[in-house]
C-alpha cells in the first residue's frame, strides 16, 4: 500500500477560464481543442466545445496535457 507522503500531486487545471481557447494534448498531439465551457472549482474537470460545436468532458486523470492556444 502507498502511503500518503509517496504519492505526487496532479498538476490542477484550476487556472484555466471560462471562455479560454485551449487545446488538450497527449504524447505531443493535439487530440481535442475548443472553448473551455466549464470547469469544476478544484480544476479537476473540464468541459471543452470544439468550433464544429461538440462538448467533451475531461478529467486530470485522463493523461492529457491543458494547454491554452491562439483564439
């Protein structure tokens, strides 16, 4: 069993805005990029909706890097 004091703390997405262009990458590519539409309080989730109008959610845990992009 891992104790506490072992385990790293997640980056947190909690500095990310409503409203903010943004892409999620993973393994150096871009897999999604939108408008971020929501977010929770703790920065683990967000909800981000691409230009053609679809909605994914994404959670820290889900291995993608947040990064903001050009409007």
């Amino acid at each position: 069993m891992t104790s506490m004091m072992n385990r790293v703390k997640a980056p947190r997405w909690d500095d990310v805005e409503i409203g903010e262009s943004v892409e999620l990458r993973r393994n150096g590519r871009t897999a999604f990029a939108g408008l971020v539409d929501a977010r929770t309080d703790d920065g683990d989730i967000v909800w981000v909706t691409a230009a053609a109008g679809v909605r994914r959610l994404f959670h820290i845990a889900d291995g993608f890097d947040l990064a903001g992009s050009p409007a």
